[in-house]
C-alpha cells in the first residue's frame, strides 16, 4: 500500500513559503566582486545614507556623519575579502566576519537614531499639550514634524535592509566556507 517513500514537498510548504533553499536561483557567473549582490546593495546603501539629511531640530548631524563614516567601509570590505578569497581564504572570511559586525554595528547606530527619534517625538508631544493649555490650539510641531517623518521612514527603511544584508554577507561567507572544503577535498 505504502510503497513510496517519503519525500517532502518543500516549495509548497505552508512553513517555507518561497523563502529560505527552496527558492535560491544562480544568478549568473561571478566574475568580479561588482557582480556580488552583496557588494552591490551595500553600494546602494551606503549612497542612500550619504544622500540622509536630519533634520537640524533633532540634533543627529553627529550620529548621521558617524554613520556615513561606518557604512562606506562596507562595499571596500567586501571587495577586498572577495579578493582574498583565492590568495588567502583564512583572510577572506575575517574580512567578510568583519563587515558582519560592522553592518552590525551601523544597525545598531540606526537603532539608536530611532530611539532619539521617538523620544524627541515625546517631548514634543508634552510640550505642546502643556502651551496648548497656556496659550492656545498652536502646535509646537508644526512643519518639521513631517520632515521628522519622512526621516524617520527612511531610517526604519534602512534599518530593514542593512538587517537583510548582514544575513546575506554571512550566507555568502557560509557558501564561500563551502565551495572551499569542496574545492580541498577534490584537490
């Protein structure tokens, strides 16, 4: 009656809808690290916080310029590791734990704008109820709140895709670690 054995049907399974082996595609050859998708959306983050202005009322401009500071080592990171990867492998998955932390550590920094964020909103909130009372229905907030806003979006935003990146760096290091034990064995 049960002669077949059992084999599960991992691409549509309602605990791996798409995501995770199942759905893994070859992009095409690798021939420079540019062709990393890694090296690439890093690029594009690191240009998106160089491009960030806060708003002067919050008093980020030193936390976003240490930022900027943090994320443009990332892309140089990976490219380096990737070029060390065939001179010397023990190097090139330092390098690659490397940018983990720093990614890390600008997720972190985004964490801490974001708390600065919420409790300038606080603040505020108070401070308009307490002149509400003295002096009339005039908000303290007024325009810089959608200014607030939108930075506050943009940083949950990045805060989103440095998280998705760093799992793709250690994904990489982790398939980098693989194809090297392959590549020993066979030799």
């Amino acid at each position: 009656m049960f002669n077949k054995k059992y084999q599960p049907n991992f691409r549509n399974n309602k605990f791996n809808s798409g995501k995770g082996r199942g759905s893994f595609k070859v992009r095409g050859p690798i021939k420079s690290f540019r062709d990393l998708e890694v090296y690439t959306k890093s690029t594009e983050l690191s240009a998106d916080i160089f491009t960030l202005r806060a708003p002067q009322d919050l008093g980020l401009i030193e936390e976003v310029e240490l930022l900027k500071n943090l994320s443009k080592h990332i892309p140089k990171m990976i490219a380096e590791s990737y070029g060390n990867r065939f001179d010397s492998f023990v190097v090139a998955e330092r390098k690659l734990e490397k940018t983990a932390e720093i990614i890390t550590a600008v997720i972190s920094k985004l964490d801490f704008i974001i708390s600065i964020i919420k409790k300038t909103k606080e603040q505020r909130t108070l401070g308009s109820d307490e002149s509400s009372k003295k002096i009339g229905p005039k908000s303290a907030v007024g325009q810089d709140n959608t200014k607030v806003v939108e930075f506050e979006n943009k940083i949950n935003q990045l805060l989103k895709d440095y998280s998705t990146n760093r799992a793709k760096v250690l994904n990489l290091k982790r398939s980098w670690v693989r194809l090297n034990e392959r590549f020993d064995k066979k030799t």
